[in-house]
C-alpha cells in the first residue's frame, strides 16, 4: 500500500474514532440510547442552523452597505480572511488534542507507519472536522454569488475553495504547535493545557463581548466598523496566510481565466504548506508525542522536614474539604464546570453595568441606578429582595454541590469505608460548594458596589443576608445527589455535564428567585420587615433542609452502591 | 478478630452474591480468600468493610459489629480494594495526610510510620507526585500506605498482590507475617494460590455466594481426594459445586 493511501486510511479511521467533542451522533452500544443519538443530532442541527442564519443576515446586510460604495467584491476576501482566522484559532486546540493529546499515539507507533504518515492522517481528520466550520464560508460566498448575478462557475469555485481554505491556517498551527510541544516540557501536561484553553477560550469569548458591544450602537456604525476591520484582517490574514488572497481573487474573477489561475495557485500554495508540516513531523512529532503525560512527575524525595510539614494534624472535616476543592482545581472538567464559572459571573455582571454606565441608549438605566436612595427604606427593603433571590440563583449555578456525589465516582466507596460518619462527609462537601458560591457573590457584591458606590452597613447587611440563600440552594443541591448520583463515567464530562443533578441545581433555585422577587415588589414592606423576613425565612429553611438531611442522609448513603 | 455469621446478601433479590456465610478469622492469623471469579469475594469484602449492608446476618470486627457502630468498627481495620486508582488528582503525600487525619493518626508518629512504609514499598520518591502519575503498582502500593498509616488491628485486602513487582510482593508479605506475629490480623482474597499455599494459617474458598471449605491447608488435604496442591484441590471443590 502506498504512502498517500496508508495516511487516507489513518485519516478515515481517525476520523470515525475521534469525537472531537460532539460525541451525540455517535453509535453507542446500548440500543436504548439510539434516542438520545437522533435528539443529540437534532440539537446540533438546531445550533448549525442558528449560527449559519446569524451568518446570512450579517452577510446579507454587508453586502448591501458595500454595494453603495461598489465595493461588494471586497466581502469576498473579508469571509476567506475571517474565517481563516477563526480555523487557526480552533485550530490550536483540535491540532494538540489530535496530534498529542488522544491515546491511540502508543497504539499507532507500534504499527508499520511512518511519523509523517501519522501527521499527515491526523492532519487530514482535522482538516474534515473543520469543514463543519468551513462549510459556513458557503454563506458569504453564495450570498454575493446570487446577489451580484454570479455564474455557476462561481459556485463550483466556491466549494473548491471552502475545500482548500482550511489547510494552510491549520498548517500554520502545525508547524508553530510542533517545536513548542517538542522543547516545552510544560506544554505536554495534558491538564495543564486544558486548563489553561478552557480559560483562554472563556477569555477571548468574554472580550469580544465586551469589545464589540462597546463599539456598535447603530447599522452604519456597524457597517463602517466591519467595513474598517475587515481590510485590515485581510491585510493580516495575506501575510500570515499566503492563499486567502488567492481565494477571495479567485471568486471575484470567476467569469475569466484569472479565477482558474487563482484556484491552482490556491491549490499550489496548500501543497506546500501541507508538505512542510509532513517535512517537520519527521524531526519534531514522535519524541513529543510519547512523552505527553496527564502529570508529570518530579521523582522528588521528600526530606523530614518537607514530611512533618505536610503531616500538621488537622481536623477530619477541613482535610476532606481540602481534598474535594484539590480534586474541583485540578481535575480540568471540574474546574472548568464548576469553578471558573463562579468568576465569570461576576465580570459578566462588570460587562453589562459598564455599557449600562458608558451607554448613551441606557440613560434610563443610568438615572435608575444613579438614583438609588439608599436612605429610603422602603425602596431599600426591594433591593435586599433582590440580593436573597440572586445569591439563590448563584449558589446553583455553579453546580458543585449538585454533582457533589457524582464526581467520586469509583472513589465513592471511600465515603463508605472511612471511620467519618457520612453526615459529616455530605456537610464537607456542602460547605465546598457554599464557599465558591460565596466567592462567587462577594466578588459580584464588589462589581455593583463599585458602580452604586453605597454605605458601608448596606454592603454588610447585603453579606448577611445571602448567606442563609446560599446554603439553601445548596442543601437542596445535595438532596437530588442523594436519590440519584450519577457515580458511572469514564469521563468527567459525564459526571457534570450530562449530569441531570445539576440542572434541576440550577432550575429549582429560578424557581425560588422569581416568586421571591415578585413578592418582594407587590408586597408592601418597610425596610426592617423586609429584612428580618428575608433573614428569617432563609434560616428556617435551612434549619428544616438539615433537619431533613440528618435523617435521609444515612439511609440513603447506605442504599447507594457503586 | 473478625466473625461472619449467617449473612446473607443478593442483588436485585434474584442473584444470591453470598448466601449464608459463616466465618471466623482469629486474631493471630494470615487468613486466605479463595474463589474464582464472580463468588463474592469482593462482595463479602464489602460487607466486611461496611460498602455494602447484608440483608440478614450480622458481622463483628474486633467485637465491634459494624452495622451498630459504624464509625468504631471502621476505626478497626485498614482497608485495600481490589482498584487502587483513587484520588488521582491528589499527590501521593496528601493521600496519606488525608487518611492520616481521617484516622487520627497521631502526629507524634506519622514522619515515622511514613517513611518506614515507603522505605518498605520503596515509595521514597514518589510521594511528592500525582497519584494520575503513578503506575498501577504504585497506586497499589499508595493505598496501602494509606490502609496501614494507623496500625490497624484488623487488615482486610482485596487481592493486594495484583500489579506488585516480586520485590514489593515479598515486603507485603513479610509485612503481613510481622503483623499476625504481635496478635493482629490479616484478611486477604487473591486468585493466586500459590501465595495463599505459602503464607495463610487458615483459608475459606467460596464459589456462587457459598462458602465450600473454611480451614488449614492440612485440613483440605484430609477432605480432598486430589489432595497433592491447592490448585489441585481448589479446582475439585469448585467443580463439584
């Protein structure tokens, strides 16, 4: 068999083993799950569906504003450049999970392939699971083709095109990826770089939030804008990726000779780069690729002193805290789910009260916020509504308590065995997830505060008040791990993601919220009214959930079995 | 000293996992844990250990019966499951904190009885790394540690040889005898009957939930036709069940 066709095979099966995180459409082995398979597929149609309609209407749009200006073929080059951008952003992440971080690496190596076969097929099963991206590209495209009266040559130049785009972005990715993953010990951590791709993804997606909401407040403002960046992306994008220029000339010379001779060139320039990706994987990929580890051991011995430091007694409940928040920062799924989120609220909370405060469109917000009296009591007493409602929508949101038993896992029957009572074990773990939630407001009550700038005793009776609400939500959280944890997973994904706990964690608190607000505002109350029985209520509530907790607790924890 | 009597336990109320068992392992004594697979020596563990609640019968640890006092018979005995790959994310040295402080290990003697243990299972350098980064046999021996960091009186190990090199095997093994040798006790299943020949004072086999024999080796051999090793007698009690 030949080279070409051993990477073609290599790629297939790769391809049809690798999920790259869509794992809905795929065959599972229980028969009973075919449903699930058809609503994954459906839903991720749904979402296709959702972006590529966003896409046609920016399009649409941007041509029509181009057009006044005659310049509507400039779209053309704006979309290759765009969204070879975007392919060389995810990119980086589907090249290293592919390339370095799958655990078929060991198995290949033993059979007769060579390294730049083994990229090359990996290269290439990236290359398809792009196309779910690239595929959008069509949109800009046909929508200039139809607008402007292009022909079919157009359409054919297009899909040849979309075809091509991905490759030299991904090749660029490649070969930056590869003498990194080589000489940076760091790099090869596997958690270590989830980790730190969940964080960069949360921040860019953050970023751009913020930047283009601060940028737009009407069309041409947009058009104008867009218009601007766009050159200078393509300006970009034809340095650093040679053949976006050749795409976005060919389709706007489709009707002569010029738009074959940019194609070939296209095709050309992904022939080079392709082959300068096999050209480094011979020197670069095998010795990265086999010494990638989850963690990376130091061999380090461990002298007395170090010891007696690490073996400072300390009570049973704080060190099995300890041990559930190591394994919440370390583990990166967990990490991720469950404690980065606790502070993205808050800048998200940041984001929205900036544009409302820099906003001209918001002055009716601004004036409301400006107009706080914080010595009308009555008023006062509503706003601490709020707070209690809030800190109970926060305290499940980030789901830690309402997955509290599912990410032990196979270390469940730990809980079983050690001389803890699990009463004890089940207020450890509630009291980790109390603590982030309380980060979480803390840090959301410090945002608001810096905008509504109120006394001092106000943010203190603010701090009282969502505690009761944060342990209720939390107490609760826990009730639904007791009657059904999900403990079976081979993926930590499962144990938070696809974990119906942590979505009835995050409903029942809105649940609660809404009624407490809208009471809240119909009910006329002074201020010491409001409080006191916000407080109260918040007590007694937790009181019974504990009071219930201690009887369902043992029997339920002895009925579970792993 | 631990004591089974008539404990029974069935899954779903069809499949009868161990079906009236009786044992008595004496203080003192290397007592084997013999079965093929899916007898429900796993399952007797567990019911020992408190994971698993028997539907009648009642199990003593020292005197202590585990389902009456949960948390004082569990203070009796260091436990080894069957899989060793627990708290992957913690390092070798904070696995053993947390089981030192669960157990109330005294402070006083922890450095010490650390380093002998890892100086035994040769864990010296490991400590200070992830658990994720061990082998299967140094998550084996981590949780061992972890069993014995307070000296029970009572060790119960679920096939503990498995994924030990030879030199660690031998230094579990001389282990288990230094133990039984100042009056505690060790309970141990395992497939691998030479082991069980070897080191065992006393040994039970259970095949489908029944225990088949409870006794020494010579006892065996007085009962069993095929009498010339364990392997030979082991097979022909399970067959003829």
């Amino acid at each position: 068999m030949s080279s070409i066709k051993r990477m073609l095979l290599l790629a297939k099966t790769i391809t049809r083993t690798t999920d790259f995180g869509i794992s809905f459409g795929r065959k599972k082995k229980d028969l009973n799950k075919k449903g699930t398979n058809i609503v994954g597929i459906i839903i991720l149609g749904l979402v296709f569906l959702y972006f590529a309609g966003i896409i046609l209407f920016i399009s649409v749009k941007f041509f029509d504003f181009l057009k006044l200006f005659g310049m509507q073929s400039a779209m053309l080059g704006y979309s290759a450049s765009l969204f070879s951008f975007i392919i060389f952003f995810f990119g980086i992440f589907y090249i290293i999970s592919v390339f370095y971080f799958t655990s078929d690496i060991e198995h290949l190596l033993s059979l007769p392939f060579n390294a730049w076969e083994i990229i090359g097929g990996k290269f290439l099963s990236v290359i398809i699971y792009e196309y779910i991206t690239t595929s959008l590209v069509l949109i800009p495209f046909f929508v200039y083709g139809f607008l402007n009266g292009e022909g079919i040559l157009f359409y054919l130049y297009s899909i040849v095109i979309m075809l091509l785009l991905p490759i030299i972005p991904l090749a660029l990715t490649a070969v930056i990826i590869m003498p990194i993953m080589r000489f940076v010990k760091f790099a090869r951590n596997k958690d270590l770089f989830n980790m730190i791709s969940g964080v960069l993804v949360m921040a860019i997606a953050l970023s751009f939030n913020f930047y283009f909401q601060s940028m737009f407040t009407n069309e041409t403002d947009l058009g104008n804008v867009v218009n601007a960046g766009g050159e200078k992306l393509v300006q970009i994008t034809s340095a650093i990726f040679p053949g976006t220029v050749f795409a976005g000339q060919s389709l706007a010379s489709a009707s002569n000779i010029n738009g074959l001779i940019y194609i070939v060139l296209l095709f050309l320039a992904c022939v080079i780069a392709f082959s300068l990706v096999l050209l480094l994987a011979n020197f670069l990929y095998l010795k990265a690729a086999t010494a990638v580890s989850s963690s990376n051991a130091s061999h380090k011995k461990l002298n007395k002193m170090n010891l007696a430091k690490n073996f400072v007694s300390t009570p049973s409940f704080f060190t099995y805290m300890k041990k559930d928040i190591l394994i919440l920062i370390r583990t990166p799924i967990f990490f991720m789910n469950n404690v980065l989120l606790n502070f993205i609220w808050p800048i998200v909370i940041f984001i929205a009260m900036y544009r409302i405060t820099q906003s001209q469109e918001q002055g009716n917000i601004q004036l409301l916020i400006k107009s706080i009296n914080f010595s009308d009591f009555d008023s006062l007493g509503k706003i601490f509504f709020i707070i209690f409602a809030v800190s109970i929508f926060i305290g499940g949101m980030n789901g830690i308590t309402s997955s509290a038993l599912s990410r032990e896992g196979n270390c469940f029957n730990i809980m079983k065995f050690i001389p803890m009572s699990y009463f004890k074990q089940i207020i450890a773990k509630i009291s980790v997830g109390f603590m982030f939630s309380f980060i979480c407001i803390i840090i959301g009550l410090g945002v608001v505060c810096y905008f509504t700038q109120p006394p001092i005793w106000i943010i203190v009776l603010s701090i009282i008040i969502c505690i009761p609400a944060l342990i209720f939500t939390n107490l609760c959280g826990i009730i639904f791990e007791l009657f059904w944890p999900k403990l079976h997973w081979d993926n930590e994904q499962k144990a938070v993601k696809q974990n119906l706990n942590v979505v009835l964690g995050m409903f029942l608190p809105i649940g609660l919220a809404i009624p407490i607000v809208i009471f809240g505002f119909l009910v006329p109350m002074n201020f010491y009214l409001s409080y006191f029985l916000l407080l109260a209520v918040g007590c007694i509530l937790d009181v019974i959930v504990i009071v219930i907790l201690k009887t369902i607790v043992p029997m339920r924890m002895r009925n579970i079995v792993y | 000293m631990i004591t089974i009597k008539n404990v029974n336990k069935s899954y779903d109320k069809k499949v009868k996992a161990v079906d009236n068992a009786n044992l008595e392992i004496r203080q003192g004594e290397i007592f084997g844990f013999l079965g093929p697979n899916g007898a429900g020596k796993t399952t007797t563990i567990k019911l020992l250990t408190g994971i698993l609640i028997p539907d009648s019968g009642e199990i003593t640890i020292n005197g202590v019966d585990i389902s009456k006092e949960p948390l004082k018979a569990k203070r009796q005995f260091g436990y080894v499951p069957d899989d060793p790959n627990v708290f992957l994310r913690l390092k070798g040295i904070e696995y053993l904190k947390f089981m030192a402080d669960i157990y109330g290990v005294e402070p006083s003697i922890r450095v010490e009885q650390v380093e002998k243990l890892a100086k035994a299972l040769e864990m010296d350098t490991a400590l200070n790394d992830k658990i994720q980064s061990y082998s299967h046999g140094m998550r084996q021996k981590i949780v061992l540690m972890g069993a014995l960091l307070h000296n029970p009186a009572v060790w119960i190990l679920d096939e503990p040889m498995t994924g030990l090199d030879p030199k660690s095997a031998f230094a579990l093994k001389e282990m288990m005898r230094e133990q039984t040798n100042s009056g505690k006790t060790v309970f141990f299943s395992t497939h691998v009957l030479e082991v069980a020949e070897k080191i065992c004072d006393r040994l039970a086999i259970i095949n489908k939930g029944k225990i088949l024999f409870c006794g020494t080796l010579s006892e065996m051999k007085e009962q069993m036709k095929e009498n010339s090793s364990l392997e030979k007698m082991f097979l022909e009690l399970v067959e003829e069940n």
